[in-house]
C-alpha cells in the first residue's frame, strides 16, 4: 500500500537520462522505503506502478495531474509486465542437445 503521508504527481528523474511521470507516493517492503509511482494510462498503453529506491532518483519536479499525464505519454518507459517468462525462454537460444551434457 502506498504511504497515505506523501502522494502527489510529479516527474520523476532517474540516474541514466530516464524519466517517468505519474501519481507518486512512498510504499514500505520490508522494512525498505521506495518511491512509488503510478503512471497513468496514456492512449493505446495500458497504466501500470514502478517502485524505485531513493538512490536511483536525481530529482522530483512536483506538478498537476494534467501535466504528470503529458509527460508520461511522452516519456513511455517500458514497463516490466511488458515482457513475460514465456517470451524470455522462447527468446534464449539453447543448443540442440542441451540434456546429453552432464
């Protein structure tokens, strides 16, 4: 569950020239705290939540909800649910007699 003390949209800058927007809160797993960020559906791509740990962020710029849905239609980072287990093994080239070397 995100933190009900910190929930606002913003634009979130990540180390590595990427930037994600959305509703953001802090979720705790574990003991750990992450920033936790929302993106919004945006025309053809589904919503979906990132979690990032506060050492991957340079900075967070506070903005409207109308805003935070512009930039995350512009900045389409790819979310995880994208790719599946089934795609990743059929992906992986094994050699054809994987199971005779023991």
């Amino acid at each position: 569950m995100p933190d009900p003390r910190f929930e606002e949209w913003a634009i979130i800058e990540l180390f590595g020239h990427q930037r994600i927007a959305g509703k953001v809160s802090n979720q705790e797993i574990g003991g750990a705290c992450f920033i936790r960020v929302d993106v919004p559906p945006v025309e053809d791509r589904a919503g979906f939540t990132k979690l990032f740990g506060s050492g991957a962020i340079y900075a967070i710029t506070i903005t409207d909800e109308a805003t935070a849905t512009a930039a995350a239609g512009y900045y389409e980072p790819d979310p995880m649910n994208k790719w599946t287990i089934k795609e990743m093994l059929e992906s992986r080239a094994l050699p054809e007699h994987a199971d005779d070397e023991c």
